[in-house]
C-alpha cells in the first residue's frame, strides 16, 4: 500500500468566498501511478479536472490533467491550482513553469493571485449555421451574434458570441447537437458562450460532454484564453482587459481575468484558494 498526498483547492474564487469558483485536487508525487490509476483517481473524485505532479527536467513540475473521463493537455484552472501547489510544496516563487502536454507553460503570482500565458492561438471555421447553432443551444437565431468560430490556445473549443447576458442565461443545449457541430473529437464537445454585459464585463457559459450528459462548468480558463483568440482574430483594440464572470447558473459563481497585451500575448489571471489536503491510500 502506499499514501497518496493530495490538496483541494478552488480557483477563479469570488473575493472574500472560499467556496466559489471551480474545485481542483492536486497530487503532490504521483510517481508510481500510471494512466490507468489517475483515470480512476480522477473519475472517483468526479470533479470536473484532477492534476498529478511529477518531476520535470524542463520546468519545475510536470502536470498530468484529469477529467473524470479523458486526459487533457491543457486547461487553465488546473495549470493555476496546481502552480499554488509547486510553489508551496517546493519553495519555487511566485515565478515558475510547468511541464503540460501543449509544451512549457509560464505561470505566476501575486500573492494568491495567478496567471498563465497562453499559447499563440489557432483557428478554423465553423460549418454549422447560425440557424443550427442556435437550435443546438436552445436559443432564437436573432439572439447569436456574428463570428463564431474554433479557437485554440492549447484546449480547441467552440466560441460562440451571444447578443445579450440573458440569452447567456437562457442556454438550455441540446445533447446530440453539441455533440455534432461542438464535437473536438469523437466522443467529446466543448463549447463556449459569451456576451459583453459592458465595455470591460463578459458573461459567460461552457459546456462539455461527461459520458452521455451535458456537464456545464463553473470556471474555465482555457476558454477564457480562446476568448482572448477570438478578440485577437476580430481585430480588437488592444491592450484590453475584461471580468468574465462565469457559473452562476449553477451556482458556483467565479471570476476570472483576461488581459491581452500590445504584443497580442493572451493572460488568464484568477485567485486561487486552497481548502485542505488529505491522501489516498492504494
């Protein structure tokens, strides 16, 4: 038998609430697990992404990331929760790196406050209409906004912009929709929703595909970082910064910064709280 050490921590929280934002565990050492192993951990602990540290040569830590049904390269609120983890578990700063399956990823702090920068983003086209957008998202035609489109920075997704908060609210997917015009690959979509509540104030949803459900996420920053893309690719004034206020549909509201500088570099920022820790014994 041997014990596993993990910590459970919140990121993108809300100022002043420990229990918003989206919930993270981190495993400090997980040498000696293999894939099988971490797909089970992170299915037991059915959380929407579990992380797995390891060592690394070209970073200070290596990162695995877990959805409780398929790994991921990338994705922004574990690459935060776990940097808070590196930095209290090896002294590295406020300044470090980690090793992810999209390459070396920078990240750092102030204070309790985290940022990444993004990958460069990629880009294809949507094939689906307006039309079938909006019946895949439960919505009127006239409520989508022009210019939807795939965006990667290191987790491709759908991004799609909406005429209004409300229509944000109103949302209510269909299942075997998203699975054919939001599908990434043969068993998964992910889709991204947005509206401008005012010049520096988004409102956003993200749906994913958990089995055969519709999971919706409170807090994702790797679709905050393609929002940044899709600024990029509408040719927005830059610098720019927005809020994106993102989970209170289900209850988990959270908060989560983007910042995309002159030299069209994407920032996703957020506070990160940890909770507690505890271990596994397998």
């Amino acid at each position: 038998m041997t014990d596993y050490r993990y910590r459970l921590l919140n990121v993108f929280t809300v100022a002043g609430q420990r229990l918003s934002g989206n919930p993270l565990v981190v495993f400090e050492d997980a040498r000696g697990l293999d894939a099988t192993t971490m797909q089970a951990l992170a299915l037991q602990l059915n959380l929407s992404e579990t992380t797995f540290l390891f060592p690394s040569e070209k970073a200070s830590a290596a990162v695995r990331i877990f959805t409780p049904t398929f790994e991921m390269p990338f994705a922004g609120h574990p690459t935060l929760g776990t940097a808070h983890v590196v930095r209290a578990i090896t002294g590295a700063g406020d300044a470090l790196t980690l090793e992810m399956g999209t390459g070396v990823i920078p990240v750092t702090a102030d204070g309790d406050r985290w940022t990444l920068e993004a990958k460069p983003p990629a880009y294809r086209p949507v094939h689906a209409t307006p039309a079938q957008l909006a019946e895949m998202l439960g919505l009127a035609v006239d409520e989508l906004l022009d210019g939807a489109r795939w965006v990667d920075t290191g987790s491709e997704q759908l991004v799609i912009p909406l005429r209004s908060a409300a229509a944000v609210s109103r949302c209510r997917p269909i299942a075997s929709l998203l699975q054919r015009y939001g599908r990434v690959t043969d068993e998964h979509y992910l889709v991204y929703v947005f509206a401008a509540v005012d010049a520096s104030t988004i409102r956003a949803r993200f749906f994913f595909s958990k089995g055969t459900a519709i999971a919706e996420d409170p807090a994702t920053g790797s679709a905050c970082a393609n929002l940044g893309g899709w600024f990029l690719a509408r040719g927005a004034a830059l610098p720019l910064e927005r809020m994106i206020h993102q989970g209170e549909e289900i209850g988990r509201a959270s908060e989560l910064g983007l910042r995309i500088d002159h030299e069209r570099r994407i920032f996703v920022s957020g506070e990160v709280v940890e909770l507690g820790h505890a271990q596994i014994r397998l």
